[in-house]
C-alpha cells in the first residue's frame, strides 16, 4: 500500500512538470547513483585489510654471493619491507648483515673494502709474530702436519679466523643478541651436520659463529664446532631454505639465486670448482621444485664468474642489481599491498670496544698469562678494533690455536670479553722448501719441527740443506713472551765461490802465487746460547755466548801434504748482545715499516790457527726505511756499518761486499754491482735506495742504487763521511709466488768493466 501511494506522488509530481514516470525515476536512480558509491568507496577504506609478510631468501654460491648486495640494492628501491631472512653460505653472510642493519649502500661499500685473498687466506699481518715466528714462517713454502710419524694435510686452506674477527665487529651493535628472530629483521641461515650429513637451521647462539659455520666451504675453510655440532657449508644440504623462510608466516617469497648450473669439463678447473659441481648434483635438481615456491625469483647472470671470483667482486654486485631490475615491477606490485612501512635504524660500524674483564676457556695447554700476554690488553680497557685483531692475530700466529673465537657480552654489568680457545692437537709438522740462487745454488729444505717438546711453550727445528752445498740449521726455543725466552742454535754453512786473488792476500798476507783467482771453499760451524725478551712482536733484544769453527781453503794454491792450502781453521768464543726492530709489511718488498738489526760480538778466545789472535770486538748494524707512494710505487732507504775495535791481525772476521742475497754467513754483506765476495775491510759504511713499482699484484718492477766506503780503519780517518768510493746499481723484476720471491737482477758499477745478474728463487735459507 505505501508503494502504491509512493506511485500516485510520483505520477502526480510528473505530470505537473510535464515529464514521463520512467524519465523521472531514471534521474533519480542516477542522482542516488553518485550519491551512494563514494560512501561505499568511503566505507571500503574505512575497512582494515590484512598486512603482507615478505620474506627473502638469499643462496649460496661463493663470490657470487655479492650479487645478493645488488639485488638488495633494487630491492630497497622498491619499497618492499622484508620481514624475514633465511639464508645459506654467503647468502647466509650478507642477509645476516643486512639483518643486524645495514643498508644495502653500506654493505658494498664495506664488502669493496675487503681484501678477500688476505681474509680467505687468513694472511696474518707481519707485525703480529714475534722474531722466530717470521723467521719460520718466511723460509718454509709448504707445510704438512706430522702426526704419529703419519704424513697428513690440512683439512682446509684456512681456518676463518680473519673472517670471523671481520664479522664480530661488524655485527657488534647487535652482540648481545642470542635470538636470531629478535634481530631488526628475523633471520634464520642454514649449515650442515659433517658427521651425520643432515642439514642444521641455526636460529639461536652468536650470530658471527652461525654464519661461519653456514659459510665453511669444505676444502676452503675447516668446520665449524658450535656446541656439540661439527658443522660446515650449509650449501651442501639446503642452499636455498626456501621451506624455512614460509614456515614462518611469509605471504609472498622473494628469492635471490647465484648458485651454479652444472659445469662443463672447459669449466672444471680448481679444487673449489670440482667440489662444487659434486655438491650441485642435489642442489640443481632441488631448485626446480623451490623456484615454483617463490613469488618473485631473480636470477642474476653471473655464468662468466666462478665461486672464487672476489677480485671481481664490483662487477658481480652490479650483476645483481641489473638481474634484480628485471623484477622491479613484480617487487613494487608487492611493496603495494603492505600497509606497514617502517625506517631502517642506521647502523655503523663500530671501531671500538670496552673490555671490563676476561674469561677465557679451552685453554689446558696455554696457560692464561701466556694467552693474556699475546694478545696484549689488560681489562679494563677501551681499545680500538684494530688493536683487538692484532691481538688475536698475535696469538693465532703461533700456531698453537686451531681457532679463537671470541665475544663480548655484558655479565654483571661488565663487558666481559669471552675467548673460546680450541688448542692445535698436532704439534709435529714437515715442511719442506725450494730455493736457488748464485752462491749457494740449488738447495732441497727438509724441516721437522715438534712443539711442547720439553715445555708447553717451547719449539724445536731442524732444517736439513740438500743440494749443492750441504748445510744445516738447528733451533731450540722457549718462549716466554715478555719475560725472558731461552734459546739454542747450531748450524753448518758452507759454499765454494772464485774469488780474486788479491781479495785474499789482503786478508791473509799470502805470498804472491802468480794468480788471478782462486776457489775458495768457506765453511762456518756456530752454536748460541741466548736470552731473548720482546715488547711487542717487533721489538727485541738479548744476550749470549757463541761457539764458533772456521774453515777459509782452496785447492787452487799448492800446499804440501794434503794439497789443500788453509787461510784459516779456528775455533773462536764470544759473548754477544743484539737490538732487533722490524716492522716491514714485506720482507722482500716492503711497503711500509722501520728496520734495524744491530750486533755486537766480543770474541775472548780462540784456538788460534794463525797465531794473529788477540781479543777484539765487531759490531755492526743494519738500517731500513720503507714508505709508499699511492698502492703502487714505494721508496726503501737502507744503510749499513761495521767496525772492529781491538788491536789484532786476525783478518777472518773483517767485512766483505759484494753480490746479492740474504743468510750470508759472518759479516758477508751484499752489495750490488759487485760479485760476491769483491771488497774487504776491517769497517765499512754502505747506504742504498730502492725504488719498487707494483706492475700487476705480486708483480714487482724495481730500481736499486748503493754505495759504500770499505778499508781499514775509516771511522777512525773519516772516510765513512767522504764521497763513496764504491757505487753499483741494479735494474730488477721481482714474483711473489708459493716458493717465495723469484727475483732477477741486472746489476752494474761504474767502477768496473764487468756486469752481473742475479737470480734468486724461493725463501731464503
């Protein structure tokens, strides 16, 4: 009835204005129209819609990992807010990273500042082992361990501690956290059980330790131990948890994939490479089921790349990005379905860190003063970073440490630093070295060397010389850090060299023979006791006794009876003391640091071959100043000097220059442009700069000019202040390789008609 009457109003209002019923309803129906649609649009904004979770995986793939940086680059440039990360390997490192805080920006900027091959290699920085730590670790090429009189092989080329000391500082603002998902993003990674083969999901415990075990590439880098788990490189499981990230709630999954495709044999090159294709059999074949779980797959074209590419690593992060940027539609589609937006904290890089006390576990061998002692800080304290690392550096290059892992938390309110030591079982090692050069030539290094031999902190080695001059060294040490260290050496030299005539009978007043040269066969027997303390691991000093036998002969002058004329053939005695101070980069091309080496040797009897002998002193020093211009070109300044005090006419411990090298018995001394063995003198005063350009990494172009004054007496008639009477130069290429330097050198002097080169590869020893 009231629609009726409804009806009737309407008809009688249409009429009135002369309009039909239809044309009037339908005015209406239209005006309603615009009328009730922006209340329901109103209306449907007013209704809350469900957020969006994204989650993100990130996989494994070595080098290729810095992808993931590019693609995080993009990925932030979409506006997309992740809420959870898992990853794998490298994929594990970086996400953890961009977890704890940083900007995508940042962890290139962090990641192109890295040295990869020092990291990698966990390259110890010279300054951080002590006098015989250098001495060892620069004469040996290759090093096995020795156990139970069984031959064995590392377990890895490294064993990450510089990885980890890089990733506990840059993971320090989030130190005190043990739950991964309370991190500024979630964040779960992914290892593998090595014993049990099963794949690990770590949530929980220290994030540095985590990723570190996610990153252990079998062969690469040693396992990782965390709790009762001995883990290594989750990539050989799960290098794409996929399935663990949507466990957790995630809406949509944005994949990032740098794994590698299976290898052809042209590809198949390395030891990494092969171990890789191994483990891709699982992985390619898993992929194809998680690619179809993830929302927004990206894919970089990193094919012209290999897992060990980090001296590419620019162009592998611009890879990222560029593959991420195919995908950037899909990413801003999904950034617009969240509602919740938020600011990333702004994370830096600490440089510092406050320790309040030590605890210290792990340590049965070593005690706590000797860890304390090394690594050189006394809590409480505020040192910077990089004073911690060398610290950790000082005591992983004993060699006493399998690893140090170390973290700083808050107990008590303390910074309470704790060191987690896991002590080296092996304590015998072979090690073995090539080298030749022009005066000792071809030489075969054979080296047994045992720890905790008599002491927990002592070492004995051995070295045996093979080749064509037999030789020697043997070496006691027991070290005492900064209190006084004990030592014993003994070892054999010997070479024959053509000499001048006239170098001799100034030595040995000989009878003029007629000759021009002669073969001079030297052979020297020394054995030392000495105390030894160091401050720090550059500077030391000491004092001690010396044995010493001589033997200076040649078979060119006739002698009666055995034909072989003797210069000399003593045994003489002394008491020496010595300063040592050595800060070099590089030994053999050094960039940067301060050297000298200064002894001075007493010598109070003799079993006096020639009847010269009287008691007399030498003393002697050596000088060296290393600077760079730019990463390239560096400057050497050296200087050098000796002198005798006491009235004798014993001449076999007078200085003589000439030819080039290092381990030169007695008071041999190089010198350029010369042959060895060419001027002589009872003092002497030489100087030199050098000049080294660094071509290609570990390629070395260098210049070297040196001068002396040699003879008898100069301190004492000024000569060592007048013009040098002796110049020779030298124009050389130098290598660094796995034997040690490979150096040859065209060398000349003004002074002569005759010109020599030099050659010189491997260690000296």
């Amino acid at each position: 009835m009231t629609i009726s009457i409804l009806r009737i109003l309407i008809e009688k209002y249409a009429t009135k204005y002369r309009i039909s019923y239809l044309h009037f309803m339908n005015r209406w129906l239209l005006i309603l129209t615009f009328c009730i649609i922006p209340l329901l649009c109103f209306s449907q904004q007013e209704t809350p819609q469900k957020d969006v979770k994204v989650g993100l995986v990130l996989s494994g793939g070595g080098a290729k990992g810095l992808a993931h940086i590019g693609a995080l680059k993009v990925i932030e440039k979409s506006g997309v807010r992740i809420d959870y990360i898992g990853g794998t390997s490298m994929g594990a490192i970086v996400g953890a990273l961009y977890a704890s805080g940083y900007t995508a920006g940042q962890l290139d900027s962090i990641f192109r500042a890295v040295d990869f091959e020092k990291l990698i290699q966990d390259e110890l920085p010279r300054s951080a082992k002590t006098f015989y730590e250098k001495d060892d670790d620069e004469r040996y090429a290759l090093t096995l361990p020795f156990d139970r009189f069984k031959l064995s092989f590392p377990s890895a080329i490294s064993k990450g501690q510089n990885v980890y000391n890089l990733l506990a500082q840059l993971t320090a603002h989030i130190g005190e956290v043990d739950d991964f998902s309370k991190l500024p993003i979630p964040f779960l990674c992914v290892a593998t059980n090595v014993e049990t083969g099963q794949p690990v999901i770590l949530e929980k415990g220290y994030l540095p330790q985590a990723i570190s075990a996610s990153g252990a590439f079998p062969s690469l880098f040693e396992p990782v131990s965390i709790e009762e788990l001995y883990l290594i490189d989750g990539g050989v499981t799960n290098n794409y948890p996929i399935n663990e990230v949507k466990a957790k709630g995630m809406d949509y999954i944005i994949g990032v994939d740098v794994q590698d495709a299976l290898m052809d044999r042209k590809n198949l090159k390395t030891a990494p490479g092969i171990l890789l294709q191994i483990n891709n059999y699982r992985t390619v074949e898993a992929m194809k089921e998680r690619v179809k779980l993830t929302d927004v797959y990206i894919k970089p074209d990193i094919r012209d790349f290999t897992v060990v590419s980090f001296n590419e690593a620019e162009l592998i992060v611009d890879s990222g990005e560029e593959g991420a940027l195919e995908k950037l539609g899909d990413l801003e589609h999904i950034a617009g379905l969240q509602r919740n937006k938020y600011e990333r904290p702004k994370v830096k890089v600490r440089q510092e860190l406050q320790v309040d006390d030590y605890i210290i576990s792990g340590n049965s061998t070593y005690s706590k003063a000797y860890v304390k002692g090394k690594i050189r800080l006394q809590p409480p304290a505020i040192t910077s970073y990089k004073k911690f690392n060398q610290g950790i550096s000082n005591l992983a290059a004993t060699g006493n440490f399998q690893g140090i892992r170390h973290r700083l938390k808050k107990v008590n309110g303390k910074n309470t630093l704790f060191l987690d030591l896991y002590e080296q079982e092996v304590n015998t090692y072979l090690k073995l070295g090539l080298h030749y050069d022009n005066l000792y030539k071809s030489a075969a290094l054979i080296n047994l060397t045992s720890k905790r031999f008599i002491f927990d902190n002592d070492v004995v080695s051995m070295d045996f010389i093979l080749g064509d001059n037999i030789r020697y060294n043997f070496e006691y040490y027991l070290d005492s850090g900064f209190y006084w260290s004990f030592g014993v050496k003994s070892s054999y030299n010997e070479f024959n060299k053509q000499v001048k005539f006239d170098l001799m009978q100034s030595l040995f007043n000989v009878p003029d023979q007629g000759l021009n040269a002669l073969d001079l066969r030297v052979s020297d027997f020394t054995n030392q006791l000495y105390l030894q303390t160091v401050i720090r691991e550059e500077f030391a000093f000491g004092l001690g006794i010396e044995h010493k036998h001589i033997d200076y002969e040649t078979e060119t002058i006739p002698a009666a009876g055995s034909g072989t004329f003797v210069f000399d053939n003593s045994d003489y005695y002394s008491t020496f003391g010595f300063l040592k101070l050595d800060t070099y980069d590089n030994r053999y091309f050094p960039k940067q640091g301060f050297f000298f080496d200064g002894d001075f040797h007493l010598y109070l009897l003799s079993s006096d071959f020639r009847n010269e002998f009287s008691e007399f002193s030498v003393g002697k020093a050596d000088i060296g100043f290393a600077t760079s211009f730019g990463e390239r070109l560096s400057l050497q300044l050296t200087s050098s000097g000796g002198f005798t005090l006491g009235k004798t006419d014993l001449r076999s411990f007078n200085f003589i220059l000439g030819g080039y090298g290092n381990h030169l018995v007695n008071n041999f001394t190089p010198f350029l442009g010369y042959d060895f063995l060419s001027l002589a003198g009872d003092s002497f005063v030489k100087g030199g700069i050098g000049l080294d350009y660094e071509l290609f990494p570990k390629h070395h172009l260098n210049f070297t000019a040196n001068y002396a004054n040699v003879g008898v007496d100069i301190f004492g008639q000024g000569e060592w202040f007048t013009a040098p009477d002796f110049s020779g130069y030298a124009v050389g290429y130098g290598i660094e390789t796995l034997l040690g330097p490979l150096q040859v050198k065209y060398s000349w002097s003004p002074e002569t008609s005759s010109d020599q080169w030099f050659v010189s590869l491997g260690f000296w020893f």
